[in-house]
C-alpha cells in the first residue's frame, strides 16, 4: 500500500489508554504530503450483528434507548466478539440474550465493514438468519428494550425518521434490501 498514490506510512503506534472495550492510540505517521506526527486512533473490539427475517419479510429488533446520542430507535441484535468466540457464534449468542429467540439453519455471512475508517477501527461483522424460534425471555438485562417483528417495507422510512441505531443496523438493513430486490452487487 506505500506505493499506492495517497497512501499514509506508519511507523508504529503506543497505547494512551486500553481497556476491553476501547483503547487509544497515538500512531506514528507519514501523511502523502510528507508531514509525520502522531496521529490520535481509536480501536473498538469486533462487533457480531444478528440479521434474522422471517417468511413474512419480518426482521427480529429491539426498540430500546441509548443514553450517548440521548435516543430511542430499532437495532439489531449483536455485541462484542469475546475472546476465544467467533462472529458468528457471537452473532447467535447474542441474539438469544438479547430477545430469547434463537437463529435456526446456517447463516449467511452478509457483510463486514469499518463504519469509520478515518480514526476508529471498528470492525463489524453481520450474520443473516432466515428462521428463529422462541425459546424464552431475554437473559441479558442490560440490553433492556421491546422486542419486536419490524415488516421490512418499514427500513426507509425507519432510517427516514432516524429511528435505526448504529451503522450496524443501517448498514445490514439496507444491504439486504438492496441485495434482495437488485440481486448481488456487482463489484468494478
């Protein structure tokens, strides 16, 4: 990547501040234009999404509130990767902890991304499940909220509205709608 025209040089980096969900860093960088100075990062650990619809282009989220942007609004279910655990099974895990349903059949990898790749590296990965079933109440008390069927006909207007939290859940939700009405993106 150095030879790529734009490309940044980094020299190494030191931690300001680490903890299990969030660590800073000063990175040690050359930008294009010759400059190098230390440069502020943020690393937050891998989060796993559980996208599950059902037959009836339903999609399983929690109306719940997030005191940081002070908001109410949908999310999908997911959380942090623990150690030792994959996405995937990160994905399932929490998706029963937070609604008591349970995702059935093999998921599909739908999509990872970097929501914002300028100072956070923030990986996130998302699972499709097209069937779950109910196994109980939630277990996880914190993830308090209403668990609901949301018809996907409501995403835009949703998003609209600003009523889906978090890049993990727009970003799932309009990919899939894209991916399911477009067929697969083509990729240049």
């Amino acid at each position: 990547m150095v030879d790529q025209h734009g490309a940044w040089r980094r020299f190494g980096e030191r931690l300001v501040y680490d903890n299990r969900w969030v660590k800073v860093g000063l990175a040690d960088v050359r930008a294009p234009n010759g400059e190098r100075w230390e440069y502020h990062v943020v690393h937050l650990a891998r989060i796993a999404i559980a996208l599950i619809v059902n037959d009836r282009d339903e999609v399983l989220m929690l109306w719940r509130y997030r005191f940081p942007t002070d908001q109410w609004g949908y999310e999908l279910l997911g959380g942090m990767v623990e150690d030792g655990e994959d996405s995937v099974g990160t994905a399932a895990r929490e998706a029963v902890e937070e609604s008591g349903w349970q995702p059935l059949g093999a998921p599909e990898h739908l999509i990872s991304f970097e929501p914002l790749p300028g100072q956070v590296t923030a990986p996130v990965d998302v699972y499709l499940w097209r069937a779950a079933k109910h196994i109980g109440d939630p277990t996880d008390t914190e993830e308090t909220g209403r668990i609901e069927w949301v018809p996907l006909n409501r995403v835009v207007e949703l998003a609209r509205r600003q009523e889906l939290l978090g890049s993990g859940t727009l970003i799932a939700l309009l990919y899939y709608l894209g991916t399911s009405l477009g067929g697969t993106p083509s990729i240049s």
